[in-house]
C-alpha cells in the first residue's frame, strides 16, 4: 500500500492506496507524527510520496522517512510522459502530477486536464504521452474578489451554480454572469481549440470547482467527454511513486 501526500498552501491531502485503488483520503490544515502514525497503524504502508509547495520540511516528515521508503516528487518523475516544457524547473508539480494521473486512468487517449483551484490550469497530453505545457488563468473566486478589490464601488459575490442566464439585470448579477459565463466560454474556447488535436481527447476536470465546471459545461457540445476526476494529483503522485519503483 502506498501513503501519498500533497501538501498545498492552505491544505494537506493524504491518502492511501492499494495498488492503483483509492482506499481512503483526507484533508488538513495542519499535519503532525499523530496523522501520520495513525495511517501507518491503520494500513501496511510500504511507500510514501510527498509533494510540497513549501521548500521547508516539517519534522513530521522526517520521523516519516524513518518508517517507511519515503520519495519526494520531483519534476524529474515523468512517469511515462514525455515532458516537452521548456522550463521543468517552474512546472507546478500539482500540474505534472494531474497530467501523470490522467495519461496512467486514460491510456491511449488524448487527455485535457482543467484543474479549477485558485486559479484554473489547462493541461494537454497527447495519446503518446508527449506533454507539452497549457495554459493558467485566474480561478473562479480570485475573479470575484479582483472586481471586489480594484474597483471603488463593485461588491464581493460569491458563486451562484444557480444562475443560468446570458446576462445580468443588476449589479449582483450582472457580476455573477460576467465572471461565470466568462468561464463557461473560456472552458469551451479552450476545448474546442485542443480537440482539433485529436477526435479521441477526454476533458478531465479536477480541482475544488470541479463539479461546477461540469455544472457550467453540462449543455455543451463536450459533456459526453468530460470525465470528473476530483483526486487526479493524488492519483498521479500514486502513479508516479509505482512507476519510480517498477
């Protein structure tokens, strides 16, 4: 079983898989050795993976690497892709991790990964799995709160899944449509632009916004492609620490 660890900026993703099955996961805003022994004591851990957004490792983590074969993910664990990015150094590991996830569920397929956090990644990996970079763009509240912050008289609104119209009738929401179906047109733009690579493309949506996105893309042209993956980082790291191994 292998114990597979994404620590973000806010929060930190654990789970435990059983070769390639999803057994359990959870999400902390702090982790400490109790965490930690706890699912060593609740499963036969044999690896563990850590990918990290901060430079400083915790003690946890060291206490870790003492009970169990512990790797650090790295962009140099390609896992079977091809990696064509001009700088792999600047790469987000969360976005080679999604991009692994996605070529090892979906093999033989072109595969785009809309990730929709704090802000919204577009990644593309062919049937070959050459990988050749994407696109980022601001996330759904970061939208919301910019309108709030650079201007004098705009409030801040939060997400309406509910509002479906083209445009807005007052300020409220006339925001709502503004950044929502500015979304809505961008995620189709862009996958309309990647499936002229290939009549075979899944859309692989990940992320916290996730089932919004599919929510926003339900009537499109693209619903019968989509394939929601909320786990898809956690997914690629446990591909990448099999593959690291094989």
């Amino acid at each position: 079983m292998n114990l597979v660890i994404d620590i973000g900026n806010t929060f930190t993703k654990i789970a435990v898989f059983e070769h390639d099955r999803l057994l359990q996961t959870d999400q902390y805003s702090q982790v400490d050795e109790t965490i930690i022994d706890k699912s060593l004591a609740d499963y036969a851990i044999g690896k563990a993976i850590i990918s990290s957004v901060k430079k400083e490792k915790e003690e946890w983590q060291n206490i870790l690497a003492g009970k169990v074969m512990l790797v650090y993910f790295s962009a140099g664990m390609t896992s079977g892709i091809t990696n064509h990015y001009l700088t792999p150094q600047t790469l987000g590991l969360d976005r080679l991790a999604a991009v692994i996830g996605a070529y090892h569920l979906y093999p033989g397929k072109s595969n785009m990964v809309i990730d929709g956090g704090t802000a919204i990644t577009y990644d593309w990996v062919d049937a070959e799995g050459n990988y050749f970079g994407g696109s980022i763009s601001p996330g759904l509240n970061m939208r919301y709160k910019a309108l709030n912050n650079y201007t004098a008289g705009l409030p801040l609104i939060k997400a309406d899944e509910s509002f479906t119209a083209d445009s807005g009738n007052d300020t409220k929401s006339a925001i709502i449509s503004g950044v929502q179906n500015g979304i809505k047109y961008e995620l189709e733009g862009f996958i309309k632009s990647y499936k002229k690579n290939g009549e075979e493309l899944n859309i692989v949506l990940s992320g916290g916004d996730s089932i919004f996105f599919d929510t926003l893309l339900k009537n499109s042209i693209f619903a019968p492609y989509i394939k929601i993956e909320p786990h898809l980082v956690l997914k690629g790291l446990n591909a990448a620490i099999q593959t690291n191994n094989d």
